[in-house]
C-alpha cells in the first residue's frame, strides 16, 4: 500500500509540473506594444558649430575661416519592430548656415553658404554609416563647395571632416 501511495504521489507531482505553463517557449514580451512608442525615435533638434580653417583639397596652402552652423534633426523610424530582424530606417535633416572668409585679405565675406538636404539611410545597430554632403559657396564663381563629412549612426550624427573642393567642369 505504501508503494502504491508513494507511486500516486510521484505521479501527481509530475503531472502537476508537466501541465504547467512552460516559460522558455513563451515570447519574452509579455506586455503589450504600443505602436506609438516603436514607430520614431526622435531626437531633438541639434546643432554643430563650424568655426576655424577649412583648407581647399585643390591647393592645400589655400584656406578660409568659416563661421556658422549645421542644425540638424536624426529621426530612427521602426518598420519593422518584430523580432530577430527588426527593420528600421534613420531620417536625417540637414540645414547649413556660415560665412567664409580670408583673413590674410581682411575679406570679411569671401563666400556664404546655405543649404539644406534630407537623407533615409539604412544603417545597422552597431554599424556607421559615412554622409558626405556638398554645399555651394555662394558669391564665389569657381565653383567651390564645402564637403562634409558626417558619421551616422542610429544613436546620432557628428560631423567627422570638412574641405573646400573645386568642381571640375
């Protein structure tokens, strides 16, 4: 009798164990996703300074002061947010505003530069992604452009390098 006791008690507590829910297959979220929360991921806007020399890859002896500001605004938009492979996109908005000038002439206005682009680019969680945008330099006919160069990632953008540049015809 004792047997068949211990036996009944061994199998209930097995049966009880087994027919519970089984929490490694579950999906780990448990709560509920609002659409809103995963569609943007907005940064406010942000601005980088530009100040200093910026030299002229086609005469490299030859450079200008800048003063001005690149305002910004890097936007992750979420596709896709299931898992393993969510789908997301970063939404950049550019908007440059700086003055050129030649110290060495006591030309306060060698050029003005003003512009602004929007980009989507695709770019890994980890990875980087490298944005080269071009300005025209206003007030100058030689066809100089200001080159930036900026990393983007999904947390943000920075400006990395910048030059002057003289299209070729």
């Amino acid at each position: 009798m004792k047997k068949l006791l211990l036996s009944l008690v061994v199998f209930s507590v097995l049966f009880v164990t087994g027919c519970q829910e089984n929490n490694i297959t579950d999906p780990l979220a448990s709560e509920t996703i609002n659409k809103n929360q995963l569609a943007e991921k907005t940064n406010p806007l942000g601005y980088i300074p530009l100040e200093g020399l910026v030299s002229n890859l086609n005469n490299p002896e030859f450079s200008l002061n800048i003063n001005g500001i690149i305002e910004y605004e890097h936007e992750l938009v979420i596709v896709d947010p299931i898992p393993p492979a969510p789908q997301y996109y970063v939404s950049v908005h550019l908007s440059v505003q700086a003055a050129l000038s030649d110290t060495d002439l006591n030309d306060n206005s060698a050029g003005v530069i003003s512009g602004a682009s929007d980009d989507i680019i695709y770019v890994s969680e980890e990875g980087i992604y490298i944005l080269d945008k071009q300005y025209e330099v206003e007030g100058l006919t030689d066809g100089l452009v200001l080159v930036c160069r900026f990393l983007v990632t999904t947390d943000g953008i920075g400006l990395h390098s910048m030059w002057l540049y003289i299209l070729q015809d």
